[in-house]
C-alpha cells in the first residue's frame, strides 16, 4: 500500500504487445503450474467512485481494495448475477459494499463514523485493521429471481481485507489461492492526483486431484506418498507473487500483461483479452417509484418534504425527486 505513485509516460517500442490497459480484467493461465488467475489496474473508474463522495483518504484506500477483489471475483461468474463484496464490522469504518454485476458494472459504497475516524487518525492509529476492527466479511454470488443466493463468510478480526480473502479461499473453497492487492495515488506532472488500485489472484487448479494435497488445507497431512515426487508447482507460484511489489501492480506503465511476463515467461504464460470494467449504478428511477408505490399514506407525508420526495442513491450520490401525488399509497 502507497501513500502516491510518481510516473511519467514511456512511449511504446516497436514490437511490444498491446495491453488491455486500465480497468480491464485480463484472465490468465500458466499450464506449465496448474494456475490460473485474474489481474486488473483500475484507473479513471476507481477514481469516479472514490471522487464522487470525497471520502477521507483511509475510507477511500480501503473501499478501493473492496473494489479491486470484487471484479478480480466478479468477472469470473459464467451467467448473469451480482458478486456482491460486503464487511460489517466494529469499526470506525463499519461498511465496505462493493458491488459487481456481470458482464462489467461495479459500484461501491462505503460507510464510516467520521468522528472515531479522525480520533484514531489524531491518534496516529489508521491501520486498516482498526479502521475495519471486528466483523465478518461476506461474499454473495445472486443469480437473479427464482435461485437461491449463495453466500461465503469469513471472520474480519484484525484482518486485512487481503487475509480476510485468503483465508476464505483457504477454509470455504479449500483451493491453494493467492492475492496481491496494491492502492496509491497517481501523481502526474500538470495533473490532478487520481485514484489507481491493482490486484492479481492465481489459483492451483490441477487436473490430478492428488496434486490439491497441501499441507495449508483444512485436512491435508503434507506427507507425500512413497515414490511420488514432491511437487513444487506451486510453491514456486507463491514464491514468484511475493517478488511483486506494489507499484507494479498499479504503474500504467507496467500493465498486467507485461507484469504476467515479467513472473511467468519461463513458463509460458497465457494472456488472454481483457474484460472491460465500467463504473455503472443499477439504480434507476422506475426501480425506486417501485419502493415508494408500497408506501403506506403515512410514509409517503412523512417522505415529503419541500412539497417533494427526494431520494438519493447510496452508490452513485444520484437524487431522484418525486412528486407525491404520482402515488397512491398502499392502505
């Protein structure tokens, strides 16, 4: 995590490979170590969200963080639905939402207690961990009417957000994950300073089903059987993600296809295009005259101010205003 990231711009060279550039997933597979992976820098979308509430630095870093593990998650659901990131905790920062509908729409929210925030940044104790304190994080996977919700939950207890989803992969989906997250600010010579954040998560995906057997899996012995050769594959994966320094993750210039070579070339790694990423609320207004058509009478005068009913979304900050008269209250 960066307080800023300095670049300037480096033109391309002749026979470079082209990027998927900013907010873009770009999925990837190492078939020489049974991985496969997702890696993305977010750029002028992050930066939309972020802006559009002026959150204080701290609640902005973590909410980015948020954003970053919801599409690296969200982008590889297969049908139509939401991935829905959300913590509750003890905190100061007690909501982190952070909201991804497929094929490309992420929104996020995030709600704070502004005075215990600046006692603990007075207090020189604005470590994620305290900001987030106690709680749980939850995954949710919606496919729409008519399914079941399926959703995940793991422990939020002076935690990153980083461990919190290792340790979910770890316990719930007992899959050999591993995740790197990166957020700073981008300085630019002449520029406004924008909000940038990266992320790569690889995952040991083997066809042999005898090659799952780790000993950091709930069950697992890490004995090996006699005669099998040990096998380092991913060992080694971990070992090349922790050389991976968190300005790689959100330099522009680096990209996440020139940062998948600079880990992966001896084994032949496999870019494959980019998914697009957009910053796009889902509420509309026929959604929230919806809401307002249950009303009761009485909710409705009390909803009425000014001689209208304003309402306002959460994620995006936009306010829908409603003339009483269009409804007729619910008895």
């Amino acid at each position: 995590m960066l307080e800023a990231l300095h670049v300037t711009e480096r033109p391309s060279k002749l026979g470079e490979f082209g990027h998927a550039g900013d907010d873009h997933v770009v999925p990837f597979a190492v078939d020489a170590l049974d991985v496969r992976g997702r890696a993305v820098q977010l750029g002028p979308m992050l930066d939309a969200i972020l802006s559009r509430h002026a959150y204080p630095e701290p609640v902005a870093r973590l909410l980015a963080e948020a954003c970053v593990l919801a599409v690296l998650l969200g982008t590889s659901l297969k049908f139509e639905g939401k991935f829905i990131l959300q913590t509750r905790t003890d905190g100061p920062v007690d909501m982190l939402v952070a909201d991804f509908s497929t094929p490309h729409a992420l929104r996020g929210y995030a709600r704070f207690d502004a005075d215990r925030l600046e006692a603990l940044l007075a207090a020189g104790e604005g470590d994620q961990q305290t900001l987030l304190g106690n709680g749980v994080l939850a995954l949710t996977i919606d496919q729409g009417e008519h399914t079941q919700r399926y959703q995940g939950i793991v422990q939020l207890d002076g935690v990153s957000l980083e461990e919190a989803a290792r340790s979910y992969f770890r316990q719930s989906e007992q899959i050999p994950t591993e995740l790197k997250l990166s957020v700073a600010k981008l300085v630019t010579p002449g520029s406004a300073e924008q909000w940038r954040a990266g992320g790569m998560l690889a995952q040991f995906l083997p066809e042999a089903p005898e090659r799952m057997r780790l000993p950091d899996l709930p069950g697992g012995d890490g004995d090996t059987a006699a005669g099998v050769p040990v096998d380092n594959a991913w060992q080694e994966v971990q070992a090349l993600l922790a050389t991976v320094e968190p300005t790689e993750l959100i330099d522009p210039t680096v990209g996440a296809e020139r940062l998948l070579y600079r880990l992966f070339h001896e084994h032949g790694v496999r870019a494959f295009d980019g998914v697009r990423v957009a910053d796009q609320c889902s509420c509309s207004r026929q959604k929230i005259k919806a809401i307002l058509d249950g009303f009761t009478a009485e909710e409705i005068r009390d909803s009425t101010e000014d001689g209208k009913i304003s309402v306002a979304c959460e994620f995006c900050s936009t306010t829908y205003d409603f003339d009483p008269a269009e409804f007729s209250p619910a008895k």
